[in-house]
C-alpha cells in the first residue's frame, strides 16, 4: 500500500489542462454555487474593454445572440416580402400567358416578362421540332448537345455555360449566369428555354425551383397548344 506521501505526491504531479478543468466543471456544476464570491471576482480579458466581470461578459453574449436572431428575422422578413412580390410578379404572367391566342404573341409575352417584369437579361427558346414561327426568341443553331450535357438527367441547369454553348443559345458570350429549363408536355420533348443574367450569381444551383416548376408546366402546355 501507498503511503500518503505518495499519494499527495502523486495527486500534485498532475498536470492541470483545460481539458481537466472543464470536466471538472461539467461533473460539479454547483461548483460556483460554493463559490460566488470567485464568481463576482472573476475578470475576462476583452478585446473591446481590457478586462469585464464574468458577469459581464454572460450579459455581452446574450446581447449578441439577440442581436443575431434580430438580423436573421430581418433577414426572413426580407426574403418573405422579396417571394411575396416574385409571386405576385408571376401570378400576373400567367394571366398574360393564358390570354395569348397566337405563339408569336406567347413569345412575345415570355421575352417582356424576362427582360422587363423580372429585370433579366435575355430569353431564348430551343424547340426539338422545327417550327414556321418567326421570331428573334427562338434558337436557330442545332442544341441537342447542350440538352445531353446539360439536361439530360435534370429539368433545369443552373450556373455558367461554356463560351461555344454561349454562341449558340444566345449567339454571343454572355459574362453572367444562365437557368436552361427543360420543356416537356404530355412525356413528349419539346425543347429548353434558356434564361441570362448579367449577374453571375443570380442562377444559383441551389435555387428553390417550385415557382419556376409551375412556370415550366404552364409555358411548355401553351407551346404544344400554338405551335403543334
């Protein structure tokens, strides 16, 4: 058996880490309990104010949890008002979209909605069948390619093209963002519409798509009605 030197000498070998420490505290929360008078006396360095109280610096982190669940509320309410107008904005699309009686004027419809009504910067249409229909939206170049590259296993492709899909979807470089949304209408392949942004983060991959899924059902049944 050890004698009671060893035993102090042991416990006194121990080397204190904060590791230790805090396991101490976890195991013996009511220690500042026995000992308030440590509590009140405690000092902190801080960046801001040389030195708080513990007390302190409790009531500094409150007001800053608060301070970031007000910003991220802010932030919500932000984002609710911005979905609130984008709905109103696509709600009246579809009145407008449903009205047209001609595919000239369903083009015509979609482009001013893009450009002008959501501040994008171009709307273009690839259609899988030829069509009669003339009009500056439509896509002459051949883009099956950029259907098997890019939509084959998605509805919608967000992000950058290369500079040769550039060329043929929009007939130049574009130095911004792009969504190709792919159109089918009764299992059948219509085509993509391919919208741009000058912004490069404007197209985002992980965009909410139930507002643009509507879209794409609804724009994609009117081309099968006007042009097919």
């Amino acid at each position: 058996m050890q004698s009671n030197d060893q035993n102090l000498m042991s416990t006194d070998d121990i080397k204190l880490t904060d590791e230790l420490i805090v396991s101490y505290l976890q195991q013996h929360p009511e220690f500042f309990n026995r000992q308030a008078e440590l509590v009140s006396s405690l000092r902190l360095p801080d960046h801001q104010r040389g030195t708080i109280s513990l007390v302190e610096r409790q009531l500094s982190q409150q007001r800053q949890k608060i301070h970031n669940l007000e910003e991220e509320i802010t932030q919500l309410m932000v984002i609710a008002n911005q979905n609130e107008q984008l709905f109103a904005l696509y709600s009246d699309l579809y009145l407008r979209l449903l009205d047209c009686t001609a595919a000239t004027e369903l083009l015509d419809c979609l482009h001013q909605a893009t450009t002008q009504l959501l501040s994008l910067d171009s709307l273009k249409l690839w259609l899988v069948k030829p069509t009669d229909v003339q009009h500056s939206s439509l896509i002459i170049n051949d883009c099956r390619e950029i259907i098997e590259n890019r939509l084959s296993k998605e509805q919608y492709y967000f992000g950058r093209l290369q500079q040769s899909e550039q060329e043929l979807i929009f007939s130049q470089p574009t130095s911004g963002s792009v969504v190709l949304v792919r159109l089918t209408h009764l299992e059948e392949d219509l085509g993509f519409l391919a919208i741009s942004s000058q912004d490069a983060e404007h197209f985002d991959p992980r965009m909410d798509t139930l507002l643009l899924g509507q879209f794409k059902k609804l724009v994609a049944k009117l081309l099968y009605q006007q042009l097919y």
